[in-house]
C-alpha cells in the first residue's frame, strides 16, 4: 500500500503540499496515520504539468524523506496540476519502473492498492495490455497495467469507465486465482485539464481517499495533510470524483458491475457522463 | 551490447579477473576494444558459487569502476566458477532488474546480443515464458526471456540444446517482426557445476567470444584480457563450450535449424549430448 | 541515532542475525523498539573479516530492507567475526560516504550516537584528525572522525584507552559549542582479533547496547534479537567490553575524566589493560 | 577532469543545450573530444534560476546519458540563467555531494580541473574554509572548497577578484606540496544576475573554455557544442568574462599575481571592475 497526493486549481509550489504540512506526503512516507503500512518508503514520485505538452516525472527508489532532489524540485516548482506519490512495495521490486505515476502522452496515472494473486497472475495481466501499448510497460507492477489497460479501454474517451472497466478486468483475473483481496483500489489519474480520482474495493476495505475543496483548488489526498479535519471529504467507495478547474462533480465507480454485463456497463457509461 | 566473462577451476579471488588485467572487465566498461559498443556503463552483475547450493548475486546499476563495493566484493570473494558481467543497454533502462547475470535455483546466465524488433516483440516474449517461471520475470530485458524460455526447454536435462531452442524460439519471432538482426548470441551459462558457453547469430556478425585455458582452469571472456593474444582461442560462431573442471568439449550450436525442423531438432540433440 | 550488531565467535551466516531473528537488524531498521527513532533507513553497512587482511565492506543509501544485494551477500557469507550497521542520520546526507563501519587497515568502526552542536564543530572536529588519515576522511559525520581521531590516539596499542580519549576529546569540542547533548556514545570496533564495544554518555542517556553468550560466540546489539530477554545482558553506561574468541572482558569507560586530567588519564589506560 | 556549459540570455529549455546538440553536453559526458578524459560518467548536475530566491538544484550520481530524470526535468524546465556539470572524478568519490555545481544562497558554482596534490592538501584546504561556511562544506572535492573560500573572499562584492584570491590560496598549497600540476582551472559561477566564468593554469595547459554569441543570449561550454567553430571564442588563459544580459564584458584573471602581492591584487581588482 502507498500513499498520494494531488492539486488542481491555480498554480502553486509542489512541496506547500508534498513537505510543508503537518502530514505532508514526506510526512506519511516515514509515518502514514491510516492504513496498513506506516512506512512508505519504496521510492516515490512527482508529475506536474508545464507548459509542455506532457507532463514531467521525477522519481527515485530512495526515500522520500532524505533525498535532497526531491527538496529542491519540489521548492522550485509551480504548476497547476500535480500528482506526488510515496510507495510502499507490496512485493515488487524497489525500482524506478515500479514507481508512481506512470505517463502515456499527457497521461498520468497514480494508484495505492493491491490485486490478489498479483504472482499467479501476472502473465496474465501482461498479456491484456494492448500490443500497441507494451513498449510502455516498464516496471512489473499491476498498477502501471491498470493504467495501461485502461488506456485500451479508451480512457482518452471516457477517463472513469475506461478505469472501471480496466479494474474489473483486473478483478476478474484476481478472482480467477482465487487470491483474496481481489481488488484494493484508489488512484488519481489525470490529461492535464481534469483530474479524476476513485475509491473501490471488492470487500469492505477500500483504501482510504479524501479531499479538501481550498480557494483556490482542490487536494486529494491518501489521508487529510492536516488536523483541521472538519474540511476533509472521505470519497465514498464506490465513488469516482472528477475536478475540472474548481468545479467537482461526483460519479458511481463500480468495476464489479461493469465488468460482468456489458449492458449495464453501457448504463454505466452513460451515468457516468451524465453525472 | 555487452561484455562479460567466467572463470571454472581451482578457486580464485574475483578481482584477479575482473580488475587486475591489462583488459580487464573494468577496464572493458570504460573501453572495450572489440564490438561496436566501447563503454559499458549501464550496470554490471557477478554471480559466484559458494557452498550455499544457489550462486550468490551482486549487481548494480552504476558503472563498474566507480562501484566502491565491487571493488571490495571482488577483493574478499573467491570461487572456483564465478560469472561478470557489464551491460550496455541496447534500449531498456538501467535498472538492477535488467542487469546480468539472471538466476534461478542453481542456474545463471549472462548474455551478450540483441534479437531484432525487441520493442514489437516483446509482449510476444513474455508470453513465451513458462507460466510457473513468470514469476522470476523481473525486468525487460530480451537476454532475461531467452534464459526464462530455455528454462521451460529444459535447460536441466539438457543444457545446450535447450539454450539453443529457446534463441531459435526468440529468432523466429524477430524474424517475424521482420527487424535486422534477427539474432545475435553470445552467451555463458552455469548450473555451479558446468560452465557452458555458446556464440551464434543469424547474420555474420556473432558477438565476440574467446577461451583461455590456464593452468589452474579455463576464462571465458568477450574479448581477451591480455595482449598474449596467442592464448586466446577465437570460439567460432555456431559453436557451443561445455567446461567441468578442466575438460573442455565442443559442441555445435545451430538453432536456425533447430528451430525449423523438430527431426533435426532431435539429432542436435543427440549429437549435442554426445559431442 | 542508529542500531547496529556484531558477532564474534565460530563463522556464521551473516543472515542468520542481520535477517533471520524476530527482531534482526533488518527488522529494526523498519521497527526499532527501544531508542528515539524507529526508523533507521538512511543506509546501512556490513564489515566482515574473510582471509584476506582487511575486512571486506558493503555499504549502500537504500533501506536496509530493499536492498536486494544484502539479503544475497548476507545469505552466502559467513565470517566468524562481522559488524552491521542500520543508520538513521542526524543530520549529514544519506550517501555511502556516512555509512558504517568505517574502515582503517584492519581496524573497522560503527557507533550510534551523536555529539552536540555538531555543525558547529565539524570543522574543528576535522582539525583534530592526524593528518596522515585525513586522506581517509571521505564522509561529513562525527562517528567516523571519532575513529580517525581515535586511530591518531593509538588504537593500534590500546584500543579501548584510545577510543575513550578521542570521545573525551569531541565532547570536549561540543561543551565548548555548548550544545546539548555533549556525547552519546555506543559503539563497536574491531581489529580482526578483538571486537569491543562501549556505551557512555555525559548525560544520563547512554544509547542502549546488549551483548548476549551463545554456545559458539558472542552477539553485541543495539537491542536484544529476540523476546528471550533473559540471554540479554544491558551494557552499563560508562562501561567497555572486549571479545577475544569467546573471552569476554569488562573494562571502565570514562571518556569525561580521561579527558580533563592526564594523570587520571594515564591511570586509567592501565586500569583498562588491567581489567 | 569534467565538461560543462552555462547559458545567459532568453529563457529556453535546458535540454536545448544539454541533450539536443550534435556535441550536447550529454554526448560530451560518454565522448568529449577535447581534453584528457573521454568520458564524464562520475555524476552529473543542474542548476538554474526559476522565480525563487535561490537555484535549483538537481544533481545524481548516474551517467547523464541512462538518467531518465535528467530527460525529463531537461525538458520541461525553462530558464535564462543555467548552469550543468558532467563529472569525471579525479579520485574522490563518485557521491551526489561531490557532483558540480555547487551552490550557497544565491550563488553558484561548476569547475573543471584540479589542484595537484590534493590528498595531501585536502586538510588545510578545509582548514581556509571560512568557519561560518563549513556547514556547506558537504563532499570532499576541491572544487567545492574553492567555491567556499571564494565567498570568504568576497565573492558577493567581487565576484572576480575574490575567485581569483581563492584560485590563488590553493594554488598556493598546492606549490607547498610540490605536486604538479599545481592549478589547472576552468569554471563557472553565478548569483542569479551575471554569469562569470574564467580560465587559468599555473601551466601551459589550462582547460578548454569556449563561449559562443547567440541571438538571444551566450553559452559558455567546456567546448563547442557543434561543428560551426567560427562561431565559438576560445577563452584565452589567465582571462574571466562576465556576461549580463547579452553585453559580455572580459577581465584579467590572474590568481598567481594576485596570491603574492596585496598591492597588486588591489590593483587586479580596480582592473576588473573597470575592464
């Protein structure tokens, strides 16, 4: 399990909310308050968005918390959209391919969670990453085939059913190999206008999600990054969030569903646009 | 391109070959006088046996001479069948997962060579990987697949010819792909008590490999260490070397052909076990 | 503040205490229990004695508990006499160059502690290391300048005398700095023969040190290995050990006094070859 | 010995300089073509002024050319005012606190050189360090001491004269030790506003340094980026430039007058402000 964090709304400098805050994402790479794993400190990683067309990573397999890049870039660095990541490996190698976000064009995608049986089947969730894609498979983890998969399933088209469709394909193989927790999800995933986030998990235990509206964006955010916690929103399970400038709209994220009945996927599509 | 060599017989300190040459393997990192790649820089590895029943690995992925702990590795070790290896990526990223020498169980291979049209194949490849052995897939590299692949040939029983239906295997699907070369090979392999070698391609242009017997047991090495070139045998392109303790026996290596026909696929075999 | 262990005594697996204990060093670097930082991340080091004369080192900036190469290196070595070392700075980077042990000839050093104002007195603190060993200074903290220092003291000659006169002489520094904790001290040291440790402090928080007797040697740690706590002797502060094969000796510790009078001083360096 | 370049003028992406020229300082770092070590694969390091008070600083211990951060970051970052730094060690460590350039507040500072008998020198070398500045003082190269004892000596009031003093007080040590060469330099520095840079040896063999005008603003490289050589200016020996804006201004640089005579150096000073 990891640990992550994200702006949308007016530029701002990366470390007001990667290292200044009293649970700032350095903080929980050395102490995370909830979940599983306390110490997150597999690697870690940034993107933000520039005036570039895609968005820039940096990241490195020490942690978080003594490397001194990390301090400098995120001092210097301004951006109205950013994604920042701390990870704890749940077996993978310590690797910068295994690090968080991932990017394809001006995608970025960021994610704290876990598939059942990621050994027994990962030949499997390789083999369903569109061959058109598989020069961007770089690490091993099942995340980067989330996201991979999920740009198959047309995230460029519909960022939030793509998604769902991409877990519940995961869940499905996790569910094959009998592995419990089939699915553990919550991640972050952005083209540089909207950013989107989800909650989701096949038993009762979704990783946490949260998010504070500010005046002049919005933070997700693995845990509230501060005590005043009357202003953190906990993003139900089930639920995806889209922030496009300061608006937010929420939508029904149901992997489970979608994946089992193509109407009801298209149903869901629908909703989903509608919300 | 890469470069790499392996010493079988009486114990030795590691760092008597692979830094104390005139060409040793440090000293090829920085400048390799053959082959089209002078700085191998992009990590190194080194396997050795030990009285553990697996070899013992260390790679990283800074250049050979400035790794402060090669130096003392290589110092302190002594064995009697040690691999070394350094790597010039031909496109996959420095990583400690894509260094050489790759193992499993009592096995370790380190390669030197490319198979054409890596980047379209690759997802090809990795389906081609034995189900139970998918989980020791760890990194991106062709030379990983190739040892995965033979591994599931039966590398156990039959150590030559499996090596080389599994490069037939991976041949033809770079012919497929239609990218020049379609394989290049030079490669040195170990189960702790037999040292195997073997050099081929599907063009005229098989990666360098030499033999030096000593008194004491017999290197293998990309190109030779020394300039008493006199000493250094040339091992021919097609050509498979078996090494236990100081007997030297030769062994054709053809997978063009093994690939095409399982009836000579079979002689090959015979003639390769009895060679 | 760091934790660290040592064994003296019949060669054993160096994975055997660095991994395989209810709380080996590995656990602790992720969980320590008792002392002031948990997590002890920011590198890690082993020295091991083989049959060459000067200990073999491997020191890396991950945590100690993704190192890949440490659970290899650690698995196939065994040596009768190893130091290892977890450390969470105090300050300085996290760069190998900080790691412990240090090394000199065939002595090596590791210590967990720290002294007072040590930016203040860094560069006279790098004043007082013999000029014919500042070749050898190559990282920035106050442990290795202890052991440069007390090298200059003559630990060749008396080992533990001259440790206690080259802490007496840093807190001497840090009391003029007048920076609060004037020396905290725990620490190990070896010349191949020998293995000492020491605890000592100028306040009443001497960092914790164990030693524990087993059948075949002796095992000195910053905390006990494992819940059976009565096999754990606590080393009492201002107080020294000494190893020779499974010989254990006490001595006085007493940097304080031997620092303010050489009378004293000369005192209780044959004292100390008494004990 | 090392390569560099700096860029003063129009704010433009660094990987214009460092990776997209046919002799970028990238390809410099695996085949410089001029001076003594062909390849600068010892670290490298960035440094450029965004809207912060103080320079950004990102430097690792990777080749330049396998570093997927220095890509990124190169690519989307803009400046008008950057500095980088591909490192060949001359004995120190390959450690990212050894890695140019340097900075302290404001300034910043690359070198390219040495100081003959630098191990024997390196203790009264950080004995000059202005005590105030040690705590700055993090890896072991002379080149940071040179930068430190330059801003003992005034570099925020002349920036020139003050390098040129510390040039000469370690050039000085280094004659004391009687190591040849006893200064070889070539170096850069900057405060956010003006871009310095100057060229000496105590020999006939000072590093290379070139600048070239450009529409928009100035390079100064350790040598030409592309084969158009008319447009680039060697530096001559015993030279500093000083760029602002685009109005490039030249200086005596001339650390050996300055070392022996106070006079003289006043007068080296009233000659560079008024140059």
């Amino acid at each position: 399990m990891c640990r992550f964090l994200a702006w949308s709304g007016a530029p701002r400098y990366l470390d007001e909310l990667v290292l200044n805050q009293e649970q700032s994402l350095v903080a929980q790479s050395r102490n995370a308050l909830i979940g599983k794993t306390a110490i997150n400190a597999d690697g870690f990683g940034l993107a933000w968005y520039s005036d570039r067309n895609n968005p820039c990573f940096y990241k490195d397999t020490h942690p978080a918390w003594s490397d001194a890049n990390l301090k400098q870039l995120t001092h210097h660095t301004r951006s109205g959209l950013f994604l920042a990541h701390v990870r704890a490996s749940t077996g993978t190698a310590t690797s910068r391919n295994n690090c968080h976000p991932f990017g394809y064009g001006r995608w970025c995608f960021m994610h704290n969670g876990q598939a059942g049986g990621h050994d027994a089947i990962r030949q499997q969730l390789d083999g369903m990453i569109p061959a058109s894609l598989y020069g961007d498979r770089l690490g091993a983890t099942e995340s980067e085939a989330i996201f991979l998969i999920a740009l198959g399933e047309g995230l460029d088209q519909n960022p939030i059913a793509a998604m769902a469709r991409a877990v519940a394909r995961v869940e499905s193989l996790s569910r094959d190999s009998g592995a419990l927790p089939f699915m553990r999800f919550a991640a972050c995933w952005s083209d540089g206008e909207r950013l989107f986030a989800a909650r989701y998990a096949s038993d009762r235990h979704a990783p946490s999600l949260f998010y504070r509206k500010c005046k002049t964006g919005i933070i997700i955010s693995s845990e509230p990054l501060d005590a005043d916690n009357g202003e953190w929103i906990e993003i139900a399970a089930g639920t995806a969030i889209e922030t496009q400038g300061t608006v937010l709209t929420s939508h029904p994220f149901a992997p489970g569903v979608a994946a089992t009945s193509p109407q009801i996927r298209g149903q869901h599509d629908a909703a989903s646009s509608a919300a």
